[in-house]
C-alpha cells in the first residue's frame, strides 16, 4: 500500500488546479508512488501542493529525485513537437560511477576519447568515456544488456555522481512504465557503484564473456593495469586454454617465457591468417628453418597471405642458404601478388651470393612491383654482374620513375661494395633522360652524372 504521506500529497495536488491537465498530472504522480512502493524507496519527500512537481526518496546511500520535464524536439514536419515526461535522477553521494556513459545519438564531435568494448550492438548504443579498467570491470554482459534495454525510446546519462533517465509519456509505455524503469535504473546504479575489486571482475568478464572481443579486452586491460596481481597471472594461465587461438596468444605473450609453449602449439592450430602470422614473427628465430618451410608450404596452399610473408620474413632474417631455393620457387610462382615481393625481399636479406640469380631473373617479370622489389634486393646482395640486368630493366620501361630510382639506387649499392673492381661497370649519364651506359676501359666505378632533381 502506499504511504499515507504520498496519498495526502496526490489529493492535494491533483484537487489543486495547478496544472492543465489534472489527469496527466495523476496519472505522473501515481507513478512515482507507484515507483516508491516497488522499488521499497525510504524517506520520501512528496511534493508540496503549491510548489513545483518534484520527489526526492532513497534506496540505501542513493538518491532518486522525481522531476517533470518538457522538451521541444524536432517533428516530421519539420516543426518542434513539445513532449513531456518524468526525469528520474539517481545520485551516488559518495563514490562516482564506474563509466561515463551517453547515448551516441547525442555525442558530438567533441564527444572525447572513447573506449570501444567490442560489443557492436552496445558500442553502436553507447558512447563510454572514464577510465578503461574501472569501465570494463563494470560493464559485464547482464548490464551491458540492462542499459541498451533501459535506453529504448529513453534518453540516458550516467555522468559522475549522476544517473539520470529521462521517460517521454507518449513513448516506451508512458507514466505506467515508471515503476519498472526506475527498479532497472536502481539495480543498474548499484551495480555500477559496486566496491568489488576491479581486477576479479576484470578477470571474471575476461573468462566468462560470451563476447570474444570483450574477453580479450578485459584480459588485456587486467594485463596492462595489474600486471604484479595473483589474479592477472591466474586469469592469464587460464585464458591460455581459451577456444579462440588469438586470446591465447595473448595471453601466451603477456605470460613471457612460461607462455611459449603456448604459441609454439599455436602453429599446429586452426588459428587465422592473422594470429598465426604474428605468432611466427613472435617465435621468428626460436623456429628451425624446417619448421618455418612447413608453415610456408602449408600457408600457400591455404592462401593465407600474411603467414607466408611472415615465414618468408623469418627464412629472410635467418640468412640460411639451403632455403635459397625454396624462396627462388616461391619468387616464380608467386608472379602477380604482394608474396613475390615478400620473397624476392627475403633473398635480399640473405647476403649470400646464390640469391643473385632468381632476383636477377625477377627483373624481367611483367608485374611493375615485383621488378621494383627484385632490383631493391639486389641492392642489398648483388654483385657487379648484377648490374646489366638492373640496366637492361630500366632501359625496357623508361616510364616508370620508380623502376628508375631502384636501379639507379641498386647500382649505387653494388658500387660501394664493389670498390676496386674490374671495367664494365656502370654509369649513369645525363645525355638522355634515365639513360644507362657501360663505358668501356674505366676502372669499373659507378657513376651517377644526372642533374635533375628527382621528384
């Protein structure tokens, strides 16, 4: 039943005459009884008769404040419509909320900094500010649900101390949905002020989220925020075992030498494109030659692009030439895609004289960047022979500027190298725009006598 105080009240005011519509009125007064009775609110302060419509009660330390309000918003034609309704206002007097949250349709450009849960359908709902770990502690899946279903056809803030929701009358059920908004803002208020340790709930969210991205952002965020934590290294030990291979992977990583288990096993998963590149580049040296070739051998024949750079990347660095070979097959094969640069790179990283050979021929191949990425590598490891070839590919396509300053750059590079070596090298003269000559009888200098200004 409710209070005789809240009854007293409603027959003051809707006998009163002070508004338009006395039924409104009643109807908006009932509901916040109504609200008050549901909700078990304390120490209600009603309205007083000749004052302005507002209510102010308690749900333990919090503060609710019932208020009126009017709005003027845009209409379909292309007019203001006025709307009235309840404004319901929780304040936390001794502790801000966790997030600061507003609903996206509201934020400007000058929203501020925004952290992106990876939940789509509440990161499309919410603009979320304040700190990360406060934020993604308290924002665990029951209340991300909450909010977004509270903020159907309502307007919403948490902001500080406040948590205000406003309820048009003729939207989202009107004055009789008072009593079940104010009952979910309150349970949400609680649990958004809640004083639980913010690395156990980061790492509960990060075990048990059914959202992929929201586990690994609150496991990363557990990481980065409390990395000296009995709870961040017991979390990160059990995501190791998690379905989705790149939260383990990060996990392996944040774990240092006792996650490396870890992301060698990785490399025998079904792991993406993705998580199985960075974990090679990871490993990188750790890998036997052997095992990088399987991985790249298996990587073609699954497409998968950013593996086979990264494993090529890896044969490059190691400098081992037995792998010669493979990486000259993988240069012919790979003719018109971004994996025969990576291999005609990785020659180029082997500073062994065997590399020359494929990465000379690469100069004749009909894709423009595999000339350019072939002439760059023989830069790094070709020889005086090297540099006919580099000629004859410039002079064969004099249009491409680009084509032009590898070669001009690779020959350079082979001239340092080649200091004292026999006639027949080359010089670049200005008689003809990107001209290449082989002057006879000289000491075998390279000379590069071009005047233009390169653009």
């Amino acid at each position: 039943m409710l209070s005789w105080s809240i009854l007293v009240a409603l027959a003051l005011l809707t006998g009163g005459g002070v508004w338009k519509s006395r039924e409104r009125r009643r109807q908006r007064l009932r509901s916040w009884a109504a609200a008050v009775e549901r909700c078990a609110l304390t120490d209600v302060e009603v309205p007083r008769p000749a004052g302005p419509l507002r209510m102010t009660a308690f749900s333990g330390r919090l503060k609710v404040r019932f208020s009126e309000y009017a709005a003027y918003v845009p209409s379909a034609r292309a007019t203001y419509e006025r709307h009235t309704g309840t404004r319901v206002v929780i304040e936390s007097p001794q502790q801000e909320f966790a997030v600061h949250l507003r609903l996206e349709t509201l934020v400007g450009n000058g929203g501020g900094v925004e952290i992106e849960l990876g939940d789509s359908t509440f990161d499309r709902a919410f603009h979320v500010g304040g700190g990360p770990a406060r934020a993604f502690a308290a924002l665990d899946r029951p209340v991300r649900g909450q909010l977004v279903a509270l903020a159907d056809g309502r307007t919403l803030e948490v902001s500080g101390r406040f948590f205000t929701v406003e309820l048009a009358e003729d939207h989202a059920g009107g004055a009789a949905a008072v009593p079940h908004v104010v009952a979910r803002q309150l349970d949400l208020a609680h649990r958004l002020v809640d004083h639980t340790d913010v690395a156990e709930r980061l790492a509960q969210n990060a075990l048990d989220d059914a959202c992929v991205e929201v586990r690994l952002n609150n496991l990363l965020t557990l990481a980065r925020e409390f990395p000296d934590s009995a709870v961040t290294a017991s979390a990160l030990r059990t995501a190791c075992s998690d379905p989705v291979p790149e939260i383990r992977r990060r996990a392996a990583l944040a774990l240092g030498d006792e996650g490396r288990p870890v992301l060698r096993a990785l490399l025998d998963s079904e792991a993406d494109d993705l998580c199985m590149a960075r974990t090679v580049a990871t490993l990188a040296l750790e890998l036997p030659a052997e095992r990088t070739l399987s991985i790249l051998e298996r990587a073609l024949r699954g497409r998968c692009l950013e593996t086979a750079r990264a494993c090529l990347d890896v044969l490059g660095r190691r400098g081992d030439p037995t792998t010669i070979p493979v990486l000259a097959k993988v240069l012919a094969v790979e003719l018109r895609s971004e994996i025969g640069v990576a291999a005609a790179s990785a020659l180029g990283s082997m500073s062994h004289p065997q590399a020359e050979e494929p990465l000379a021929k690469a100069l004749r191949y009909e894709s423009a960047e595999l000339r350019i990425a072939a002439a760059q590598a023989l830069g790094r490891v070709g020889s005086v022979a090297a540099v006919v070839p580099l000629k004859d590919c410039a002079a064969n396509d004099k249009r491409d500027r680009e084509l032009e300053r590898a070669v001009r750059q690779a020959i350079s590079e082979i001239q340092s190298r080649a200091t004292g070596a026999s006639p027949g090298q080359v010089s670049l003269t200005g008689s003809e725009t990107g001209q290449l000559s082989i002057p006879e009888g000289t000491s075998g200098r390279v000379s590069l006598d071009d005047s233009r200004d390169e653009t």
